[in-house]
C-alpha cells in the first residue's frame, strides 16, 4: 500500500480542517500489490501507473479539480511522463493530458523533475470501512488516473517515485521502482492457448496504452484476448487487437443476462421470471435477493420467450466483437431457483419420477440427487440454445461453461471428485459445450487439483485461470481494498513472490491436464516470468498436450530435513489461504508424469514459497534401455556418475533433485542425446524414507448431499430474509437474515450466556456476559412457541461509547418470510439500558421467531440481559 501520510501547505490554512467531512484516500498500482510496496516497471517499454482515489469520511468530494488541487509527480532523469489519462465516471470518456508543466528538483542526491498533472473531477467512492475477509473482492471506483512512463538509459536501476496532491485535500506518498529488461522478440508460437483480458478505454487506457499492452502480450506468447464489444464502457478497440494479431473470447455478456436483464420488470410475462423457495415471482424482485438472478431456466431455454431472446442477444453482439471462444460464468445456482409449474413438470419428467406436491425445501430434502442433475441439465439445455442458433451460421465458434467443483477428496456418485456449487456441473453438460473454463482463483494447490480432477472426470478441453489471483484479480480496485485491509489489521498479505508462483501455477495445471490457461499480466516481474514460462512450454509442451500421464510410474520420497520457514508465516494470503490448502491437498510432495512415444517427461512441483525440497525420485518399471536425463529449463544434462546415459537399473535405485522454493524440476528421459549447454555429475542412490502420495488427499468416500443441501440453503434464505420483500430501486430497510432456532424457548425465558442456552441462534459474537454484534447485522434469533397469550420482551443493551449502534427487532412467522411485526428499528439502549416490547396475541397464534439486528452495520450492540415473559405474569 502506498503510503499516505497527510501535510500542510500554505494554501491548506485557507481550508480549516473543520471545514470539510472527508479526506482523500490515493493508492498506486501497481506498488501496492507488494508488502514492501516495490513497483516493477519495464527498462525497454513504456510502464503504467494507475492512481485510484477514494474519499474517507462521510461525504464525496465533488471539487478535487474545482477547489484547485494538483497531482504532483516527481520521477529521476531519464524517466519521462508520456501521457495522463483520467476516467471521471462510468461509461464516460476519459480526459488526456499530454503536455505537462515541470520543473527540476532534488532527491535522494539526484537529479529529479517534478511533473504537475490535473488530476479526476470527483472522488465518488468511499474507501474500505471495514477489513475484507481473506482476500476476497476489493470493489470498484469511478475515478483513475493512468499514468504512462517510458525510462531510457540514463534512469538508475533501482530508484524512489515520490507523489503528492495539494490543496484542500493534501496527502503523498512513495514506492520504489525496479527496472525490468525483457527479453526481446516476439514469443514462441505455441499449441496451449493463452489468454488475457484487456483494460477498459473508459478506465483511463489510451490507443498508446493499449498498444503498448498488445506488444507486451505477444512477447509473453498471449494469443487470445477478451472481446471488443462496441457498446458500453468497452468502446471497441477491436481493429488495434486484430492489427497486433490477436483474436478474441467472449462470454462475459451471457452472464450478465441471466444476473439482471434490462430491468428487474422489462418482462410483460410473469412467467418469465423464476419463482423462489416461498413460492414466489422474481419480477421487481430487489437483485440481492437471488443472488442476482431473475430468470426462469425454463424461459432461457424456450425459443421465442423474453429471456431466451436476452441470451441470444447477448451471444450474438460478443460474436460481433470478434469472439471464437463463448464460455460464460453463470453461477445458476442450483437450491434457490426455479420452483415454477413449467420448472416442476420438467423435473418430475426428467427424473422420471411420479409428480408429487411438495414445498420448494420438501422437494429439495427429498429428492437432493435429482435436483442437482435437473439443475445441470436445465443449464446443459442453455449452452444447446447457442449451439442450435449460431453453429449453423458460425462453425467454427466454440462454446463453454466456467466451472469449478470443491470438496474433491469425496465423490459424487458415480461422477468422482467433488461436486458443483452451481448448476454449471462440467460432468453433466455432455456435447452442449466444447471446453470448459476451470474458475481457478484461488492462487494455491487448490487450483491444480481442481483442473486435474475435472480434466479426469469429463474429458473435456480445460482452460484454467493461473497464477495467484487469491480471489479474484489484481486489478487496481480489488488490491486498493486489500491494502487497505491490511492497513486496517496491521497485516501482511504475502504477494511478494508473484513471478516464481505465476510460472509455477502456469506449468503445473498445463502438466495437470489445461490445454489452455487466462493470466494476468500488469507489472512487468509477472510479464516477464509469464515469458520465461512460455519458452519453457515452447520445448515441452507436446508432452502435456499429446503425451500420457504416468504418474504411478514415478516413486518420490521426500528427503527435505527441516522445518520450512513457511509454518510460522502469518500473511492473510500465503500463511492463510494458500498454506491451508497446501496442507489439505499434500503439497509436500506434487508431481506429474507424461510419456510421449520413447520419452519421459517427469515434472517435479514445490509450492512451498520458502523452502528448497530434497526428493529421490525413481523409475522402477521402465523398460531395459538407456536414457539421457535433462534438466529442461537449464537445457543440463544429468550424468550418471560422468556416465551421460542412465541405463534402467540405475534409474530404477533412483536419484537426489532439489526442487527450488515457489518452483519447480523438469526431467527429461529420452532416448537419443538433447542439445545440451552444460552436464553435471548426479550420482544414483536408494532411500529409505517412505513413499509419497500426492493423492493422498483423496479419501474415495461420498459427499453426504443431505448435509451439503443443509449448508447450501443458508445462505438463499439469509439472501431472502434480508432482500426478499424490496422490490428493485425501491431502497428501504433491508431485514436481515435469520435462521430458526433449533428448540423453541419455554417460557417464561430468561436467557443464560454462560454456558449459552441452545434455544439462542448467535451469529454475533458470544461471551459470558452476552451478546456482542461486533457490527454484525442479524446477530441473534430465538423460536417462539405457539400461545394465545401476549408477550412482553424485556432487553438491557449497551452500545459503544460512539453510540454508533442502534438496535432492530423483527418478530417472523416460523415457517413463512412474512414480517409480522416490526418491534423495533433504530433504537438505542432506554433509562438503564432497558427496553420493553410489546408482542399482542394475534401474532403468537403459531410457532414464530425474534430476530435482533445491529441496522446501523457499525459499532457494537451488547444483549447483556434477554427476558419473554407472559403480559400477565409481568403485570
């Protein structure tokens, strides 16, 4: 995160602090990426540099430009600003600067120039208010400001970049920048596909910009790129793209149908729109409340019906964009939706089961397997809806779905490996699609696992997103929110060694089974290891293509001595995320085998990001022949004791490889001697350490559906509770989730917090003296039985010293999503920090359920005392 540490200048007296509710909040990509705040930019090309601006506080800032306000940028000689290109708004054209006033000045005992820039309009976007978790999505801003830099030979290898704003909102910061020299020409021409989105215009990239990322890509073997779509914020640069040789993917349209369509009412039928777990129409539906869908799949897959038209439109203007390639990420969801007559009969039909009626969750409870397929198959029909409508006009167009399973060490019935979040499950789609999209984004082992299971149990085309992109992207916005959370909770995130794990990711899920692979590509330490990568792929990659696994031909033991410096990282990412799934999925030991006619490739994969491994690998089965052992990416051959050819017995005692920390080992056995531009002397040697397994993960046992559909459906009912009766744009006090408690309180009730009684659902945060919602927005439920006598709820609260809390009561029906009082909205704790309710008769005649929220979602509400006593008894 660039640091942002706030000054005066003479003109910020004519601006009292007090004056003004919020601050300005700047960050630089791509320095923030780094722990260590490092920014790579290019020796031999132009560099970009994108300022993202936030407002921290309460209100936007409406005249960063008016009220006279610079960017200023300070950069050696030899550096030299090209151009300044700001979006202010969405879906609006951004402003270029390209003749800048400047001056020279000192720093750091060099000679610097100091450049003055205009920089956004506004600052529309709050900044981060509260910490992500993990590292999940940052979130978007209206105002960049992308910044060209072209260095020559006079610019230091290593130096600082200083910026600053004055005025009304003053702040600056530094990073330091590396140089870095890629390799010159073209990439290599290869079979595997790579693909890589391309910026916006609208964000602030300019023609040059954009060129200059065309240039990049081709260097790092980039052969493909998203498609140029002329309407939106996209606004076609299709004709630079097809000049730089590149064509086009598409899908990210067909996406957007199914999540919103024009509006949440553009459809005349009723029976366009799905219908929900309460039996209920979509239509003016608020987005939040099906995770954004809308749709009935029965009216995506009917020719001629509203959102069958959306869908083909949506295809037909991304083919227009140039796109080859169609996938789409989806994410229909399978337990929310649709429970419509049309949705039911076809269900009922397809499961060849006899038509029974039920309640959407009966349904799902009883019949858990069915439904899954019935769900694939209604999206297995959509992908067939594209192929009926443009394969006859488009043959060589190629249609896929973005998928991804999790919980691999079970099996789904006879399908292995895991099961589908989503009705997008890659198994069940059949001929409806060509490739499948592998929506690898978590940046780990997890990621190669996934392609490796989906590629084993379908056999299909995987295209997979590498490298570690933990969850989604490393685009500007996304890392301002994850810097930020790191300011927030003073921790590191562990992205430093992006360039090792980019080719380790690249070559270990094409070794797994990809035939392609998406990457990201801005700062040039990624470009250029993506370019290393792909010369690499260019001398081996018909092994992974063409050639058979044969991993049980290979036997590794492993010999590393010593803890890994790894076990005490604390980073949210590297420690977090991605050595828990180093551990689930028995990174230890993880290696590939292929053969291609006489030869061998064996490909050794290390992704612990500090320690060197020690593995003896041997090959007890392989025919009685002799064999040149070469060490692919250092083009080394391996002697065997000075003799240059390893004859089977000698293989088969084996032989000591370090595999380097975030890296990897290539071996190849071949029959006839390789090009070589050195040879060392490897001696043969047994080991007695035991054998690994890099499957030992999987157990071979059954997912429990039952149990999973349980966990499943949390998260719609908390989506309907919460969202479920606004209706779109309609805005309002969102009711927020709830899930009924286990056993109905016996009343009267007085609730015990140590140990806490089962009757009290928490999901705040639980401690002997209450409980605490810790900004959480639902935090605590009860069940109510049925009674015909009124009802006096009695609280004592306390709330944070800011008093930012306020407190919620919603009484609900059991089983319906009904509100059927509202008890409470907005109020703080009364005289004492007591507050009394009244629940009348009329409301208790069936089984019902309290709910208790925090509606301010800031500071912190405390139940420190919980009474239900029968109005009587009260009296």
């Amino acid at each position: 995160m660039v640091k942002r540490r706030a000054f005066l200048y003479a003109s910020l007296f004519l601006y009292p602090l007090f004056l003004f509710a919020s601050e300005l909040a700047v960050y630089v990509f791509p320095s923030m990426i780094y722990d260590d705040e490092h920014c790579p930019l290019y020796r031999d090309h132009a560099s970009e540099l994108t300022f993202v601006y936030y407002y921290r506080g309460e209100e936007r800032i409406l005249d960063l430009a008016s009220s006279g306000s610079q960017l200023f940028l300070e950069v050696p000689v030899g550096v030299s600003l090209l151009e300044s290109n700001v979006m202010d708004g969405w879906k609006k054209p951004f402003t270029q600067q390209v003749d800048f006033t400047s001056s020279p000045c000192q720093r750091d005992g060099m000679e610097y120039r100091r450049y003055a820039l205009q920089p956004p309009k506004t600052v529309l976007q709050p900044a981060l208010r509260q910490p992500l978790p993990g590292g999940m999505f940052g979130a978007s801003s209206n105002n960049h400001q992308v910044l060209m830099l072209q260095t020559n030979t006079e610019a230091p290898e290593k130096f600082q970049i200083y910026w600053s704003i004055d005025g009304k909102y003053a702040c600056e910061g530094e990073f330091t920048a590396q140089l870095i020299t890629l390799s010159a020409g073209m990439g290599p021409l290869l079979r595997t596909k790579l693909l890589s989105g391309t910026p916006l215009p609208n964000m602030g990239f300019s023609d040059r910009a954009l060129r200059e990322r065309a240039k990049l890509y081709r260097l790092a073997g980039v052969n493909m790129v998203s498609a140029q779509l002329e309407s939106g914020p996209n606004q076609g640069r299709r004709k630079l793209w097809e000049e730089a040789g590149f064509s086009f993917y598409g899908g990210g349209a067909l996406m957007h149908v199914l999540i919103r369509g024009n509006n949440r009412s553009a459809s005349p039928d009723i029976e366009d729109y799905l219908v929900d777990l309460r039996g209920r129409r979509a239509k003016g539906s608020h987005p939040s409340a099906y995770h954004m869908r809308l749709w009935c799949p029965e009216a995506v897959i009917t020719p001629g019906r509203y959102p069958w038209k959306l869908w083909m439109d949506a295809a037909r203007e991304e083919i227009a964009g140039g796109a080859i390639m169609l996938d789409a990420d989806l994410e229909t969801h399978i337990w929310n939706q649709c429970f419509c007559p049309a949705c039911l009969a076809h269900f009922f039909r397809f499961s060849k089961l006899e038509p029974v009626e039920l309640s959407p969750l009966e349904l799902l409870r009883r019949y858990p397997m069915q439904w899954y397929r019935f769900r694939n198959e209604q999206t297995r029909l959509m992908y067939e809806q594209l192929r009926r409508e443009f394969l006859p006009k488009y043959p060589h167009l190629r249609i896929g779905a973005n998928t991804i399973n999790t919980d691999f060490d079970k099996d789904l019935g006879d399908l292995k490996y895991g099961i589908c979040h989503f009705g997008e499950d890659g198994r069940l789609l059949g001929d409806s699609v060509d490739f499948l999209l592998a929506d690898t984004l978590t940046g780990s082992l997890a990621d190669v696992i996934a392609v490796d299971t989906l590629k084993r149990s379908t056999g299909k085309e995987i295209i997979a997103v590498a490298g570690t992109s933990y969850c989604v992207g490393y685009n500007a916005c996304v890392m301002a929110h994850r810097r930020e959370t790191a300011r927030m909770t003073g921790d590191s995130y562990g992205y430093q060694q992006r360039p090792q794990l980019q080719k380790l990711s690249m070559l270990h899920m094409l070794a797994s089974g990809a035939a392609g692979l998406r990457v990201e590509l801005d700062e040039a330490s990624v470009v250029k290891a993506t370019m290393e990568a792909a010369h690499l792929l260019s001398r081996m990659e018909d092994f992974y293509l063409d050639g058979q696994r044969q991993d049980a031909k290979l036997q590794v033991r492993d010999c590393t001595e010593g803890d890994s410096p790894w076990l005490t990282d604390k980073s949210r990412v590297r420690g977090g995320v991605w050595q828990h799934y180093y551990k689930l999925y028995h990174g230890q030991v993880q290696y590939r085998v292929h053969q291609l006619g006489e030869d061998w490739l064996l490909s050794l994969f290390n992704w612990d990001p500090f320690q060197s491994k020690q593995w003896h690998v041997a090959l007890p089965e392989l025919p009685e022949t002799d064999y040149y052992l070469l060490d692919v990416e250092e083009q080394t051959l391996l002697l065997n004791d000075k003799k240059d050819r390893w004859n089977a017995g000698a293989l088969k005692q084996g032989l000591s490889i370090e595999v380097p920390p975030a890296g990897y080992r290539l071996l190849r056995l071949s029959r006839s001697r390789p090009e070589t531009s050195k040879q060392i002397s490897v001696s043969s040697r047994e080991c007695t350490k035991p054998l690994a397994d890099p499957y030992a993960w999987y157990s071979g046992g059954q997912i429990d559906l039952e149990r999973f559909v349980e966990r499943a459906l949390q998260r719609p009912l908390e989506q309907l509770e919460r969202f479920g009766d606004l209706q779109e744009g309609g805005g309002g006090t969102l009711a927020a989730a709830s899930t009924p408690a286990i056993v109905p309180v016996s009343l009267p009730f007085t609730a015990a917090f140590s140990p806490v009684q089962k009757e009290i659902s928490v999901t705040g945060k639980l401690q002997q003296d209450g409980i605490y919602s810790a900004g959480k927005y639902w935090f605590a439920s009860l069940q109510l039985p049925a009674s015909g006598t009124a009802l006096k709820l009695r609280l004592q609260l306390e709330t944070d010293a800011e008093q930012k809390a306020s407190l919620g009561v919603i009484l609900y029906p059991d089983d319906t999503f009904q509100v059927l009082q509202r008890l409470c909205w907005g109020k703080l704790p009364g005289v004492d920090g007591w507050l009394e309710f009244d629940i009348p008769s009329e409301f208790l005649q069936k089984a019902t359920r309290l709910v208790f929220y925090n509606v301010a979602q800031q500071g912190e509400m405390i139940i420190r005392q919980l009474q239900i006593l029968p109005e009587k008894q009260h009296e």
